[in-house]
C-alpha cells in the first residue's frame, strides 16, 4: 500500500497538469486569436505536421550556413510556408474545427502560394529587367489581396482592415485636404511598391521574421517542449518562496524567467498562470489580485532579454545596431519593471499580514540544479554568444543545437531518449505554428511600411506630434504613449511597435531624444499596450484561467503595472539607464535614483508604506516618484528627500500609536 501511494500522487499531480494545460489551451483559443486553430485528426493533421516540421528544418539548414540563399528569395519561400500553414489552420469564419480545409480554403492556399513563389522563380529576371510587365502586377495584387486575408484569419481584422485604410490612402490620398493630402498614386504604382521593392511585403520586418525571429520562435518551442517550465518553476520558488508573500512573488519571477525564453505575453501569461493563480490564491491573495499580478507580470516578458518580444529584432534593424546592443539596454528597465511589481506585491503582503511559504514546499536548490541545471546551459550559450559579437541567427541557430545536445544527453541518463527524440518531433512542428500570426503581421504591416514611405506620411504626422506637443519633450512622449496604447489595442505587438516606430519615434527625435531611447520608449509602451484596458489582452487570457471577471482583472493589472508605466520616462530623460554613454557614474546614480522612484511609485499606488496613507500623501509621494524622473541633482534630491521624509513620519505615527 505504501508503495503505490507515490505512484498514486504523481498520476494525480499528470492529471492536474493536463487539467491546467487544457484550460490554458481553452482561454488561449478564446481570447487570442493566434491561438485559434484548427484540431485536426487523421490524414490532414499529418499534413499539417509535415508542413510545419519541413519549414522548420528549412529555417535550420538556412541558418546553419550550409545553404545560404538571396534575401528575396528566402522571405519567398518563408512568406509561401506562412500562407500554406495559415489557410491549412485558420477557418476562414468563426472558430469552426472541421475534419479539413475546405475549397474555398485549398484555393486560396493555392493562389497564395503561387503568387510567394512567384518571387522566388522571377525576382532575378525583374532585376535584369528593370521595370515591371503586367504579369509581375497581377502576381503582386494577388498576394497583396491574400497577405490581408492571411492576416483577418491568423492575427484579426483589426490589422487588416488598418493596411486598407493605408491603401485607400495611398491611392486617393491626394483628396484629402492640408497636412494629410499628398500628390496621389496609381494602383499599379502601390502594387510595384508593396510587391516589389525592398520597402514593402518583402522588406525589413518579413525580413527579420525570416530570419532572428522565426529562429529565437523555434529556439523557445524546444526549450518549452523539453522540460523547461518545470524547471523554471521549481527555480522560481527556490529564488523568491522564502520571502513574505512569497507566492505571488513566485509568480513575477516565473514571468520574469519564462518571458527570457518566451517573448509573448499572452503566452508567458498561459504557460505560468496554469499553477501560479491557484497558488496565490491558496495562501490568501484575492482572486483578481493574483489573475492582474500574472498578467502584468507576464507582459513584462517582451522586454526581457535575451529574447524579448519579437519587434526587438526589427528594432535593431532599424537603428543598425547589433542585438546584443537592445538586450543590454533593456536589462535595466527589464529588472526596474519587474523590482516594480516586487515592491508592490512586498506591500501587498505586509498589508494582509502574509507569511512566508513553508520550507517543507520549497524543493532545495541543489536538487533542482542536480536534476534539471542542465537546462541553464542553452540560455547561457546564447547570451554569450550575443555578447561577444555574434549574429542573433548565429546565436539562435547554436541555442537550439545546445539544447539538442544538452537535453539528449539527459534523455540518455535517464532511460528517455525515446521519450526526448519525439519531443524534437513536436518542437519542429510547435515551432513552426507559432510563428504564423508573427510572420503574417510582419508581411502586411511591410504593405503599411510601403505607403508610408511612399506618402512620406511618417515624417508628416512626426512633424506634426511635435507641432501639438510645443516642442515640449514631455507633451511628446506623452503624446507617442497615448499613440502605442491606441494602436495596442487593436495590433499585436510587433505591428504597433512598426508604425508607432515610423510615426512616434521620429517626432522624439526631431526634438534630440537619443535614437535608442526613442526607439526603445515606443517598444516599451507597445508591449504595455497588453495591459491597457479596455482591451489588455494580456489581463483576459489571466480573467479566464482565474474565472474572474475580464474587466477587473484589466484594471487591477493596469494598476500593478502603473509603477512601471514611469519607467520609461526616466530613459528618455537618463539614456544612461540603457548604458548610452561611457560614464558608469550616470549609469549607477540614475539606476539608483529610478529604483527610488520605482519604489515611491508603487507605494503611492498602493496608498501605503508602513501603514496606509491617505491621499493627499499619496499624490504627494507620487510626485516624489515623478521628480526622480528628471536628471539633474536638485530634483533627485527633492524626491528623495519626500520620500524619506514620509517614510520617517510614518515611524514616527507607527511609534506613538504603540506608545499609547
């Protein structure tokens, strides 16, 4: 009897594993729409396996350097291997799982394909060539016309029906009056420009998708189908279970670690939220509290490096800058963001009187080093590799095979290698699925890219932010957040980052912002733009693992995360947060001066720092935080000062209340 009894908790512990995986998988379908699709069996989900393994493989031997090929050319076949998995997957209407594509769905896998294709089999003669014949315009008006189907099915129509407003624009444009109006152009034109050149489908983000992107996509589907969340999990409560509240304080590093590999907020949001909402739930925190705290949390893995969300790339790209440049820059506002939600989940804890978890649940860490440790070395070998200089498809590629190697070889010790080789088999297709919404978005918004350039339209809307703004730095910043936050709540991440980089970013620049800050800010609020009510996507994938209700869960998450919406305020105003220049002076004082602020912030969200505190204090604390923001001795030391002096008083109350 004694014998069974471990067998007996361990299946119960599988069972509520699946249990959590099938919710996750359920929400995921309904709230997002990337995840929506369609459960085959039988001969076509054996076609869809074969589909997505191929493209996988295709995009490791590319990578490897064994087979190099032109730049069109690749995004052809990469953009024909999207469009093929998005009609195979996508209904076209609802969230129908039928037993197969139907028709309608075969034809427009067909001529989609064969207008990518086309690209591959004709570019180099177009570019002999010169000019475009009336077969290169029909071809391009077909993709143009599937990329935006593509695009309703696997990401949404908001994004779709955004790149036929740019159309529209780009083609009757010249009617529109003063700022707006421009010369006008022909449909053959935006054809040639959308299809053709290097500024439209095949441009920079298809580019960046085809290669980093589509790489760090597969690099975490391996990680993730080998084991790595276990670990993590069991790391996460060895790091920050000993603490107060140390459940919910699981839950951000869980977010934290899951988002270094992950990248995706609604995805970090279901892979952690399965087992830290019930456990936050268990020791005390309310149900919304611990939904919000997950999905702020979660949010908070697209700017974790090393892989961040997938616009981190692009915005490489865009600035010139190699990756590892963006990864080391956002290390501090990464941890700012992140001690932010600490503190107030520290606060939190104080105020319900929560103790720590027992040390009876927390497994030791040498054990889980000794039985799992072996999962840090892939990690590793891509932040070294990034750090000496080498490409991210170079670091992506050997992080992968890392992870073959280092998870085979386990597999051998334990008696699973069977077990570990079907888990390549599923990571290959896994990889490849999750990379259809990502790779379809950076396809249309290259067709918005296209018109933008073509109107000159982000230089006209930057122009005119800054025109509003005053020439006021703050009034702008202030204007590109509410620009991100917009633009959020209808796109992903990715596309809201492209056009906000294209029409925000310039206009913080023209006013001498550095380059990187400005990029960086409208990255920042893009990923944000998950948290945002009335629609954080991020807070309902959260609502519905928790069962609360969507809208409060929003706004307890915006409210988590409130702390961290000033962060990015202080790197336009302290570039030094982001190691630009070389004085480690400027970098120590500002990080310090802005986890000062971070703190005050939160704790007059909170309304409380040893004891509650009433609102005037609070809005006088939040200034304090506020101060701290701005460069420049005097004003750092003001906010402090309020700061210190509040904390003081709150002794001093604390103390005489115990004396009486």
């Amino acid at each position: 009897m004694s014998n069974d009894a471990p067998v007996v908790g361990d299946l119960k512990e599988e069972i509520k594993e699946e249990i959590s995986q099938a919710k996750a998988e359920e929400v995921l379908e309904q709230i997002d729409k990337e995840s929506s699709f369609r459960k085959y069996a039988g001969g076509w989900a054996k076609v869809v396996a074969v589909v997505a393994t191929l493209m996988s493989l295709y995009h490791l031997v590319t990578s490897s350097g064994v087979w190099i090929r032109p730049s069109m050319h690749h995004q052809s076949v990469h953009l024909t291997f999207l469009l093929i998995l998005t009609f195979l997957l996508y209904p076209a209407f609802g969230k129908k799982k039928g037993s197969g594509p139907s028709y309608f769905d075969l034809a427009w896998l067909v001529v989609s394909a064969a207008a990518s294709i086309y690209i591959l089999l004709y570019f180099d003669e177009f570019s002999i060539r010169g000019t475009a014949i009336l077969r290169d315009i029909v071809m391009g008006g077909i993709l143009v016309v599937c990329v935006l189907e593509a695009t309703r099915r696997s990401v949404g129509k908001e994004l779709m029906i955004l790149a036929i407003v740019f159309l529209a624009y780009g083609l009757w444009g010249d009617y529109l009056p003063g700022l707006l109006g421009h010369t006008g152009f022909s449909l053959r034109r935006i054809v040639y420009q959308t299809y053709l050149t290097s500024e439209g489908i095949f441009g920079v983000a298809l580019s960046i998708s085809a290669t980093y992107i589509f790489l760090f996509i597969l690099f975490g589907a391996f990680l993730a189908e080998t084991g790595m969340g276990g670990f993590i999990k069991d790391f996460a409560m060895c790091l920050a279970g000993r603490t107060i509240g140390g459940e919910a304080k699981v839950a951000i590093v869980t977010c934290g670690l899951m988002g270094m590999i992950n990248g995706s907020a609604v995805g970090n949001v279901a892979a952690t939220g399965t087992f830290t909402i019930p456990m936050m739930r268990s020791a005390g925190f309310k149900p919304v509290f611990s939904a919000a705290l997950v999905a702020a949390a979660g949010t908070g893995g697209m700017i974790m490096p090393p892989v961040m969300g997938a616009a981190s790339f692009i915005m490489a790209e865009y600035l010139g800058m190699h990756y590892s440049r963006i990864m080391l820059a956002a290390a501090i506002p990464a941890i700012l963001y992140y001690f932010s939600q600490y503190v107030f989940v520290h606060i939190e804890a104080r105020r319900l009187g929560m103790q720590k978890v027992p040390s009876d649940k927390i497994t030791p860490m040498l054990v889980v080093l000794r039985k799992q440790g072996y999962m840090i070395v892939p990690i590793a070998v891509i932040i070294y590799l990034l750090l000496i200089g080498r490409t991210p498809l170079y670091a992506a590629f050997y992080g992968i095979m890392s992870t073959l190697v280092v998870t085979a070889g386990a597999g051998i010790f334990q008696g699973k290698l069977v077990e570990m080789l079907k888990s390549y088999l599923r990571a290959l297709e896994q990889g490849a699925r999750q990379s259809v919404s990502v790779g379809v978005a950076c396809a249309v918004v290259g067709i918005i890219n296209s018109i933008t350039n073509l109107t000159g339209l982000g230089f006209t809307l930057g122009s005119a932010i800054v025109e509003l703004a005053a020439g006021s730095i703050i009034l702008t910043a202030f204007l590109t957040m509410i620009l991100s936050i917009i633009l959020g709540m209808g796109l992903p991440t990715t596309a809201c980052y492209i056009i906000t980089a294209t029409i925000g970013a310039p206009a913080l620049l023209k006013l001498g912002v550095n380059p990187l800050a400005a990029h960086m800010f409208v990255y920042y609020f893009a990923c944000l733009s998950n948290l945002t009510p009335p629609v954080a996507i991020a807070s309902y994938g959260a609502a519905g693992l928790s069962g609360q209700n969507p809208s409060e869960v929003g706004w307890a998450g915006f409210r988590i995360a409130l702390a961290g919406f000033v962060i990015p305020y202080t790197f336009i105003y302290a570039p030094s947060l982001l190691f630009v220049g070389d004085s480690y002076v400027e970098i120590v004082t500002a990080s310090v001066t802005a986890t000062i602020g971070v703190i005050a912030a939160a704790a007059a969200v909170q309304g409380y720092i040893f004891a509650p505190i009433n609102m005037a204090l609070r809005v006088l604390l939040f200034v304090a935080a506020c101060l701290l923001i701005f460069p420049g001795l005097s004003t750092d030391l003001v906010g402090i000062g309020i700061f210190a002096a509040m904390g003081v008083y709150q002794k001093m109350q604390i103390r005489a209340s115990t004396a009486v």
